[in-house]
C-alpha cells in the first residue's frame, strides 16, 4: 500500500469457529460490503446442542458457496483484497480446519496476507461496524457473552485488552441453553427463554446469584443457578411448571449476574463507555438492565450482529492489517486461543 492507504483496508474474513459458516467482505474495518451467515441451528436442535462432526462436515459443504456469495455481493473479485482473515480460534477444532484451510488456500492463490483471528476479538470490534467510530472514546469495558464464553474485558485501545474476569464454571450462554431443555423450550435456549419470559414474573423464584461477592472480583458463576433451576422444575408435575414464571426469574438472575460485575468493573477503571458483545448482548432484558444500571453509553451491536458472523472478523483483522502484522501459511488452528 502507498501512504495515502496506509490505514485502509479491504479484507475478505471466514469464521466457522462453531455452528454458523460466514463469510464477509468489509472496508476500512468498519463498512460491511457484504456478510454471508449460513446458520446450522436447525440441523443440531434435535441434539439441544452443537454435534461437532456434524458441524464440521456441514462447513465442508457450505463453506466455498458461502465465500462465492460473499465476493459477489460485495461486487469483487478476490484481487481486489488486501487481505484474507480467518478465525483461528477459540472454537470446535474441526469447524476451525475448514475455515483456516479455505483461507489458505485463497491467500495462497491469489498472493494475499493471512490474518489468523481471534473469536472473541472479532465480538468485541463488532461495534465497529454498527457505530460513529468517532465517538467511541478509550478506556472502555466490554462484556462478551456468546454460547461459551462469558468474558469481561477493559479495552484500552485496539489491541490493547486486559481480562477483567470470566465465567468460573458454564458460560451465561451454555446456562440459557440448559436450563431451556429443563423447560422443554426450543434450542437455542436464549432467544426461547427471551421470549418466554415476556409473559413470566422474573419475582416468581428467588433464583441464586452466585459470584456477585466483591471477593470474587469480575469471575461469574452459574452452575449453582443452574442446578437451583433444576430442584426448582422437579416440584412440579407434568404438564403443571409455570415455565413462563421459571424463565423469567432465571434470566433475570443471569442478568443481574452480568450487570452487577459490568458495572463495577467500569466504576473501578473509569470507563468511558461499556459495550456488549456476542449472542446473549441480543436479550432485550440484558440490553434495558444494562443501559438502566450505568451513566455512561451503553452500545450493543444489532442483533446479526450480536450473532457468529464473518463481518466481525474482519473488523478485529483490520486494525492487525494497518499495524502492519501478517501471518504464515503454516498457521494452525488453536481451539482454546486465548485473547489476552
């Protein structure tokens, strides 16, 4: 690149850490040209989970689709790319293979930079792409809640992150998804308990909040709460469990989780700003409870993006690119790669 594009950037980005198959072209880190997501849900919900062969042979399928889809509403051709970002990790080891090896094999071919990407960082500059990156000012506190991770992090610049805390046993998202099949809901369990709980009294069960001690700093917990759902639901016959009522109070315990420790992580560091990134960001009582409880902006990515997306990844590549980092073709994958 010559000076006068010296910060700009124009990536192709491939992320199949788990179940969705995405790709996406994106400019400058911040203008999606196009953003592809084939979604497997259907294909595990009789599982309640994410069946990894399967979804490992499902990303071999729809991968080389999803990427022509990509390029060809973003109205492109591959030489046109500065750049070809992947996600390398954390995620299921198999899913990861097919994503970094049609990565790859593109950069190899056309003669472009590899960018292996972290999952997490990818949520976190989700927000870069839904907002005025001229007013979102440094230091701010992020909290990622996706499927398996519940991490809270103070963001000092790009690039620049100190873990704040994580969850100590499931993820906010693994609890949404358990205790939904305790209630007989459809899978995903956040967006079904979500809706459930609009007809629920969240005051109906005094439901645990584990880890809000200030001696467990950030950490958050939710197994007990899990299990406290689980005694709760074998009181009740067949037929008879006020499930709206159930759902409610559990997901107004995970939120007060989730708000409590935020909150007082940007007091402590004086955050400027805090903001919610991965799935579970898409609650709408999450999203209320947040804004509510702090006096300084709370922003949250739209709800495809709040999701696994390829946009994401190629907003976390960007600031990588432009720095001037590049990585080598013998790149692995890393299912537990952490971000700090």
């Amino acid at each position: 690149m010559n000076e006068s594009t010296a910060n700009a950037s124009r990536i192709l980005a491939i992320e199949t850490s788990c179940d969705e198959t995405a790709a996406a072209v994106v400019d400058n880190g911040t203008t999606i040209l196009s953003n592809i997501v084939a979604s497997q849900t259907e294909l595990h919900a009789e599982f309640g989970g994410i069946f990894p062969e399967l979804a490992s042979r499902q990303h071999i399928e729809m991968i080389y689709p999803v990427v022509e889809r990509a390029m060809r509403e973003a109205f492109i051709g591959l030489d046109d790319l500065d750049c070809i970002a992947v996600t390398r990790g954390p995620g299921l080891v198999g899913s990861l293979l097919v994503g970094v090896n049609m990565a790859k094999g593109l950069a190899l071919a056309r003669n472009r930079p590899l960018l292996g990407i972290n999952h997490i960082e990818g949520h976190i500059n989700s927000l870069w792409l839904s907002e005025d990156p001229a007013e979102i000012e440094f230091p701010l506190v992020t909290l990622v809640v996706s499927g398996g991770h519940t991490e809270l992090y103070l963001m000092l610049d790009h690039g620049r992150y100190q873990h704040l805390g994580g969850t100590m046993d499931d993820a906010a998202g693994e609890a949404f998804d358990k205790v939904g099949r305790l209630l007989g809901l459809p899978y995903p369990g956040g967006p079904a308990i979500d809706a459930a709980s609009e007809n629920g009294n969240p005051h109906a069960f005094r439901f645990p909040r584990a880890a809000m001690q200030q001696e467990h700093g950030y950490n958050f917990s939710f197994s007990g709460l899990k299990t406290a759902v689980l005694r709760q639901t074998k009181q009740f016959q067949t037929g008879h469990m006020p499930v709206h009522d159930i759902a409610a109070s559990f997901q107004a315990a995970v939120v007060d989780a989730l708000v409590t420790k935020t909150a007082r992580a940007a007091a402590d560091y004086g955050a400027k700003a805090v903001h919610l990134a991965g799935g579970v960001s898409a609650n709408r009582a999450l999203r209320k409870a947040m804004k509510d409880a702090l006096d300084v902006p709370v922003r949250v990515p739209p709800p495809e993006l709040c999701t696994d997306n390829a946009a994401m990844i190629a907003a976390a590549a960007h600031w990588h690119f432009i720095s001037g980092r590049r990585d080598s073709l013998n790149m692995d994958v890393i299912p537990s790669l952490q971000l700090v």
